[in-house]
C-alpha cells in the first residue's frame, strides 16, 4: 500500500508538471522560443565551424568577423538572395558561389545568366571571326570575369572537395563539413584551417619566425598574415645619392629620395643651384653656344653633357624633293633641283604637280569621282573633300530595338545611346543601363527592413523586402503592460500583442499568503457550449478561444502539520492543513516490550502526561505472538514459553548430529553442545572409530575420527621402479611423494636400451630401400610403355602414300563430261 501511495504521488507530480509547462507554452510566444533555438543552434555551428581557427590561434577570433557575417547570413532567413531572380536561397538547392565578391546564386541562375552573355557578346562577330577568341562572361554583382570553360555545370560545397554536398541540420548551409584545406589569398604556402564556410578564407593564423625590414633585429615568431614588421629602429641604408644614410624607421620597400638639400652644379657646369641631393643631375636654361668644329656655326643645344658633335649642315645635303645630293660649305644654302616634287600628299592617292620647293605640299585639289561612306551614291569632287550623303541607315543597332538613324553610315552602327528603361526584377526601379539585348543587370539598390520600433535595421536586395523576415530587436519593448502589475516582464522589441505576463500573481488569498502561481489576468480558455458546426463548410462566428482574468487557485504554501502517531511533521498545502496519517505502522512498543504496534498511523490516548510517547496506549495492539528471542550460538529449538519479558530458560532437548567423518549418530544434550569450548565439541562429535578418508597418495588415513583435512605424512610401503621398469625397490610413500628418493637405470639398462634403438634404426633403412626399389620398377614400366606407342605411329606414318593428281582432280573431271553426255542423249 506505501509503494502504490508512493507511486500514485509521482504521477500525479509529473502529471501537474506536464500540464503548467504546457499551459506556459501556450502562452509564450513560439516565434522568441523558435527563434532563441535558433540562435541556439547556430551559435554551437558557428563554434564547431572555427573551432580549429580558435585553438591554433589561441582562441583569437579578431580576424575572424568577415568570414563570421557571411556564415550568419547563411543562417537569417532570406539574408541569401540570388540577384538574378530575386529569390531565397534555400538549404536544399544547388548553388553557384563567386570567387571575386563571394556571392551566392542559383546553380540555373547562373549557367543561363552565363549563356545569355556570351550570346551578347558574340552575336555581332562574323562568321570569320566567330571562334577565334574566348570572349569572357562576368559576374552579376562585382563584374569578375570567367572564361567560356568555367561556366558551373555542377553542385559543389564552398571549398570544392564534395559534389552534391548532402543536407545536414548541423552544418552551415551547402558546406561539406570538412576542413576547407583553399590556399590563403596572397599565398603564402598554409592552407585554411575552418571547416566548408562561404565568403573569404580569414587571414592565416599560422606562426613562423621572421626578422624586420632592415633585418637588425632579432627574428620573432609572429602570425603569417602578419610576418612583416618594423623593429622601428633607423634604416640606415645608403640613399641613391651615395652620400647620406636613410634616417626613417625601419620599412619595407626601397628607401625614400634623400630629403637633404645640397649645392650641385648642372650638366654644363655652368651654373650652381640649391637642391634636393635626390636629384643632382639638373639642366639649365641656357643655350650651349660653343663653336662646331667647322669654325663657322656654335652648338644650338641646350644645356647637355660630352662633345656637341659635328657641323649639321656639314657633309653630302640633299634637296627638298631629296631627289638630288649636294657636296656645299656649311655656309651655303643646298638649292632647288628643279625636278617635280612628286611627294606623296595627304590624300594618299596623288603626288604633288609643283617643282621641287621648300616647305610643306599644297592640298590635293584633283577631282576624282567619290563614294560616300554607307556606298549607295557617287559624286565628281576635289579629293580633298569628304563625301557624306543624306541617306539615314535603317540598320538595328546591336539593342536589336532601334534603328541606326545615322547619315552615311558605313554600316558599322555605334552602340544605342537610348535608355534601357526596363522594370527590373525588384519591381521598383527602372534599368538605368543604355538600351541592351537580353537580362538586365540585378538592381544595385538597398532596402532597409527595420523592426517594430525602428532601431534595428538590415539591409536586403531591392524586391526582398516583402518578403524578407524583420530583424530581432534587442531593444526592450517599451509598451504599457495590460495586467495589474505596474511593470511588465522585460522582452524584446517585436510585432503584435505582447507575451503573456510570466510574473507571479502576488494578490493576497483569505489566508493571508500571497498567490505565487503566474499571471492569470489574461489567461486563455476554450469557450464551452459552442454551436457544433455541420460540416468544414461551416466557418465558426466565434473564437475558441477568450483571454479571461481567472480566480487565484487554492493556496499551496507549505504549512508544517504533525501526522495522527507523532511520526513526522510535514509540510501540507495551506488549503489541506488539518490532521492527517502519515500511513506508516505506529511503531509503539506493546506490554511484551518485545514487538511494536503494526496498525497504520492512529491516535493515541495519553493515560497519563509524564509518560513516555513511544509506549502503546489502549488503541494498540496486544501482542499473541511466540517468543522470538535469539537462542544461545548453535541451539536450533525455540522457547517453549509465549512472547514474553526477561531471559528464556535453558534448552534441556537432546541433538541429534553426525560425527567427523559422517558415518556415524550421535545423541548429545543441547546444553552441553552449546556450552562447551571448541576442543571438547571436537570431543563430542568424535565417533571414536579410524578415520575413513583417503590421502592424495590414495592410502587411508591411520588417525581416530577427526575434524579438519588428514595429515599428509603417509608412512604405507611402495614400490619404486627405474625409468625403464627393470630395478625395483620398497620405500615410504610420503618420501617418494615429496622427491627425496629417485632410482636410476645402471649400466646394463643402458646397454639394453641401445640395443633396441640400433634395431630400429636397421629397420627403418630396410624399409627406405625397399621403397626406392619399388618407385624405380614403377619409372622402367612407365618408360617401357612410352617407347611401344612411339613405334606403332612411326609406322603409320610409312604406310601413307601420296595421290597422283588423276586421284586428287578425276571427280572434278568426270562430272561435267558425264552431264554433257546426258545432255546430248536427251536431246
């Protein structure tokens, strides 16, 4: 009855449990529980993915916070927006990921977004030109280029290792979950140690020993990403001037121009002049004027270093027309040949009519029959003059929209200079691209999706902010609580109505406790007695549900009660306080003062107030049991008298028991059995006969009846024999057991014993050799019959005789002549 009390409360516990963590669910708002799971469970995503980062960099995340916020939005619900079509991207679908910028699209998306742009690029071209150069595709976000051949054909994680990465919960989204292994950008011979994550690779967190820029110091360990330091130390190394040392810290790279000022002549030497030391070659403004080497004419160079070179006008001159060459002193003047010009002029075409002359050919004004740019008309004009019609061409410009519109054209049509003015995929902007063929580029605006009090805010795609989730406010929400609390429970910034409050109630109950269950002002409760619809046709005119202000339940603050015996004192719900029992067995000690009272918990009449509390009163039981006091050690027979106080008398009843060795009865007064020491019950339990049992040696024990095992020195006479059975002799049996005697072979067991191994070993000769006889007669047979059938085919072979061609060819012959022969008879 106790353990099923027991267990009826346990349920009923657990039962009451399970109800009020219901009815808190109920009224808790499930998007914040869904969501602090959430948070939850990326947090422990997030630890696992840049657990190896952390442990070889000594828990340093820093570098960390790049990496860290696309790894975030692969979490937030519609943070992963593909440009192209505007669109979540879910955990489940395959998925293209940018080198250059890192962002993500769908695997169709992009392949079609692909295709589109090389079909725009290399539907101009010729047939001639068609294939001959690989014209690039670019990405829809940061314009990185690809190759024709690296269009995505196939699903693969972030790192590249998996194909069609397999979707787990407990990975970040489209990640295979393995170390990512990409080499770091600039490389630097390390690998990246995260697990599969999207966006770039942190900077490596590997340590290696490096010296500083000027290489003074002592090389340090430092981070790899971070090798080049500066000790701060001056450089010291020679400028480019050759006079001063670098005086900076110390730097990477080449030393700065010196910053001194010194005094430096030009190239000339001529003049001196102040300047910086990083530039002591310099050029004045004068001109050189020395005399040539002819005598007659000085050097017309500016400031220069070296000789000024021979005369210009010394040596072989030719004319103007340099059809003619002249041997003249550098004072004269090479004249006129007096030949045609016949320069070609800036036509092209023509030559020049006029006499050999000085200075520049006249314009071409030969009249030659021109066509104009777009070659539809002709017209007699100078050549000098351009030829450009009134013609409008009605060509499509590469928008495949417009006309050309141009006059003349020469059919090379420039790009359309119109606006594209398409609604893009967002819905809200217009394409402020020039007119184009095929997809507009995705929107390049932002829309800021804020949360119900405005002070977080999120940036999303242009289009995605209707359907994009509102961020979590970590605000506290600032609105008025609605029950009769003067403060409601601190939460966040969120939508609707708010939380259930989750304080406790705190009103005071008629028994003067306060109430500590939790709000209940606007608790919840299905309306009872409604209108039973017919069908699912039939919609319902009223909530299920009301919210309700309900009555504070019965007080259970814990008030100490004393249970109907005085066992305990427990602690019952204020509501249930009174007396009660404790279902426990009274326990008090009856007349007997051998056995208590075993009625359940009861009450108890004091006889008299000074008494002791743990004496039966008269509602307790009276004792009718037998007496159950321990007997003296080894009396087996119990007290002839009832339950009853003080010693019982002694036991005067006669045991019967067996001797040591179990062969015989004995009678024996219980008294003395008892009483006695244990070497006279040895005594009394001795049956006084020779002991039955065997030694290990297999001889009988030689002592009286006895407790315990037998002694092992056996004295019985033994035989004992050599190891080849031929001497014997007679010795004590717990002397050869021990090992003390042993009897060895003499000479002539010896002798014998060699004997019969040369016998055997003459045998077993024998028996060899008459083997190797048998297996040679064998082989002789064998060889006998293999030379017998190599005769009989040689003579087979004799006896064959060759055809003679009238043998091999007569059929052939005879049977065409014989169906002639029959032929010319029927005819």
């Amino acid at each position: 009855e106790l353990s099923s009390q027991r267990k009826f409360d346990e349920i009923k516990k657990a039962n009451q449990a399970a109800a009020k963590k219901l009815v808190e669910d109920q009224f808790s708002s499930s998007s914040e529980d869904d969501d602090e799971d959430a948070e939850g469970k990326q947090g422990k995503i997030l630890a696992k993915t840049f657990t190896i980062y952390t442990s070889q960099t000594d828990g340093d995340a820093s570098e960390l916070e790049r990496t860290r916020q696309y790894v975030n939005e692969a979490f937030q619900s519609g943070a992963m927006t593909c440009l192209i079509c505007i669109a979540s991207v879910k955990r489940n679908q395959a998925v293209w990921s940018c080198c250059g910028c890192f962002c993500i699209f769908h695997l169709p998306c992009i392949q079609k977004w692909a295709k589109d742009s090389l079909f725009l690029v290399s539907s101009p071209l010729t047939d001639d030109d068609f294939g001959k150069k690989d014209y690039p595709w670019p990405c829809p976000k940061c314009r990185f280029e690809y190759k024709r051949s690296e269009t995505p054909t196939r699903y693969y994680c972030y790192c590249g290792k998996v194909e069609d990465p397999a979707l787990d919960p407990w990975l970040v989204p489209h990640s295979c979950g393995q170390v990512c292994e990409r080499e770091f950008k600039p490389s630097c011979g390390h690998k990246c140690l995260l697990l599969c994550h999207p966006g770039p690779c942190p900077p490596c967190p590997k340590m290696v020993t490096t010296a500083c820029y000027c290489k003074k110091a002592k090389p340090v360990p430092r981070r790899c990403s971070a090798k080049e330091w500066s000790c701060h130390l001056p450089c010291g190394r020679t400028l480019p001037c050759g006079q001063h040392a670098c005086e900076n810290p110390c730097h990477s790279g080449n030393c700065e121009p010196c910053p001194r000022v010194s005094k430096q002549r030009c190239i000339c030497g001529r003049r001196t002049a102040e300047r910086l030391c990083a530039s002591p070659q310099w050029q004045c403004d004068q001109v050189c004027g020395r005399t040539l080497p002819c005598g007659n004419h000085t050097c017309e160079k500016v400031c220069h270093a070296g000789p000024c070179g021979d005369c210009p006008r010394s040596g072989k001159r030719s004319c103007p027309c340099e059809k003619s060459k002249f041997t003249l002193p550098c004072t004269e003047d090479v004249p006129t040949c007096g030949d045609s010009c016949d320069k070609v002029l800036e036509c092209g075409i023509h030559k020049c009519s006029q006499r050999c002359h000085r200075g520049p050919c006249e314009i071409c004004r030969q009249e030659v029959e021109k066509q104009c740019r777009c070659g539809k008309h002709t017209k007699r004009m100078p050549c000098h003059k351009p030829y450009l019609c009134e013609t409008k061409c009605t060509k499509i410009r590469d928008c495949q929209k417009h006309q050309c519109k141009r006059k003349c054209c020469s059919g090379n049509c420039p790009p359309c200079d119109q606006v594209c003015g398409r609604t893009l995929g967002c819905r809200n902007h217009k394409c402020p691209s020039g007119c184009h063929r095929g997809s507009c580029y995705p929107c390049p605006e932002t829309v800021d999706v804020k949360c119900n009090c405005g002070k977080t805010v999120i940036k999303v795609p242009c289009g995605r902010e209707r359907t994009t989730k509102p961020p979590k406010c970590k605000q506290l929400c600032s609105q008025p609580p609605t029950c009769h609390h003067p403060t409601q429970e601190k939460h966040y910034c969120h939508f609707g109505r708010c939380p259930p409050c989750r304080q406790s109630c705190q009103k005071t109950l008629t028994c003067g406790h306060l109430c500590p269950v939790s709000c209940h002002d606007e608790a919840l409760v299905k309306q009872t007695g409604l209108h039973q619809p017919a069908g699912p046709w039939e919609q319902p005119s009223e909530p299920a549900f009301i919210q309700t202000a309900l009555p504070c339940p019965p007080c259970e603050v814990p008030v100490s009660v004393e249970c109907l015996g005085q066992h305990e004192v427990s602690p019952l719900p204020c509501h249930s306080a009174g007396p009660y029992s404790c279902k426990r067995l009274c326990g008090r000690l009856l007349d007997c003062q051998n056995h208590t009272c075993v009625k359940e918990c009861h009450y108890v009449t004091k006889i008299n107030s000074n008494a002791d509390g743990k004496k039966a009163g008269p509602e307790c039981l009276q004792c009718e049991e037998e007496c159950t006091k321990p007997r003296p050690s080894g009396c087996p027979h119990r007290c002839v008298l009832p339950c009853h106080p003080g010693d019982c008398p002694s036991c005067l009843q006669m045991l019967k028991i067996k001797c040591h060795c179990k062969l015989s009865v004995l009678y024996i007064e219980c008294l003395k059995l008892t009483c006695a020491d244990l070497k006279e019950k040895d005594l009394l339990t001795s049956c006084k006969n020779q002991c039955p049992k065997e030694l290990p040696c297999g001889h009988r024990c030689k002592e009286i009846c006895h407790s315990g095992d037998c002694p092992l020195n056996c004295n019985q006479k033994v035989k004992l024999r050599c190891p080849c059975k031929r001497l014997k002799k007679e010795l004590q049996c717990s002397k050869i057991r021990e090992g003390q005697i042993s009897l060895e072979c003499d000479a002539l067991c010896k002798e014998m014993k060699r004997k019969a191994s040369e016998i055997k070993e003459a045998e077993a000769k024998a028996a060899i050799e008459e083997e190797k006889r048998r297996q040679q007669a064998e082989l002789e047979a064998f060889e006998n019959r293999l030379k017998g059938r190599r005769k009989n085919k040689r003579r087979k072979d004799e006896v064959e005789i060759e055809q003679s061609s009238w043998q091999k060819y007569k059929n052939l012959i005879m049977l065409p002549v014989f169906g002639v022969a029959v032929v010319m008879l029927a005819w």
